[in-house]
C-alpha cells in the first residue's frame, strides 16, 4: 500500500465519509447496470483497465461527465487503490449525480483477484 501525505489522506476520509464505497467483490455482485468509470490518468488507462470500462480522468471528469451520463446514471468510480475515485464520487454528488460509487481497493485489488483486464 502507498503512503500517501497526511493532508491528502485527510482530504479522501472527507470525502469517503460522505460518498458510498463498496469492495471489489461487492461491484463483482452487483445484478443492476452501471458503469465502471475509470478515473486515472490517460497514461495508466492506455496500460491496461478494468474490461468494458469507460475512461474519464479525474483531471477533467466534472467538466466532462456530462457528455456521457445524466445524473440519475449509475456510475461506480475506480482508480489505482480508491483514493482519487473517493474524490471523483464526491464532486460528482455536489454535482447532482444520485448514484455514483467508489471501488475502494481500485484496479489494484481487482488485479489481484484476478478478474478480466483489458489492454485494448
């Protein structure tokens, strides 16, 4: 696990105290349709991501979010280990957007699980 800065690391338990996280196993569970968002930056997405995964970078995802999903849309955010999609799902609930999740554990914990990557 990376050490990340106390202030940042303060700024994610916010968030993480107002948004809704669920584990990797608990997305794996989900029957209802969503969409896996993935939050990282251009140059981790072009690596690998998780299969049938939609890429908007955290960088520009509430100016761009927009294009592609209303508010009601069902969104689950990732990223590398759930810190910076912990951010993303909080300023898309200022935004208005009513049902949007983070992966806590990230693309990390779903590699360790083994489960279907895309390099595409």
């Amino acid at each position: 696990m990376k050490s990340h800065n106390p202030q940042f690391e303060a700024i994610v338990d916010t968030s993480r105290a107002r948004i809704t996280e669920l584990t990797v196993e608990e997305v794996r569970e989900r029957t209802d349709d969503f969409t896996l968002v993935d939050v990282r930056e251009d140059r981790e997405w072009n690596i690998d991501h998780i299969a049938g995964a939609v890429h908007v970078g955290k960088g520009v995802i509430e100016r761009d979010i927009g294009k592609q999903f209303n508010l009601q849309a069902a969104l689950v955010l990732y990223c590398g280990g759930g810190y910076r999609s912990a951010l993303a799902a909080d300023a898309l609930q200022q935004m208005g957007y009513t049902d949007v999740a983070s992966m806590d554990g990230g693309i990390r914990r779903w590699r360790e699980l083994d489960l279907p990557i895309s390099k595409d």
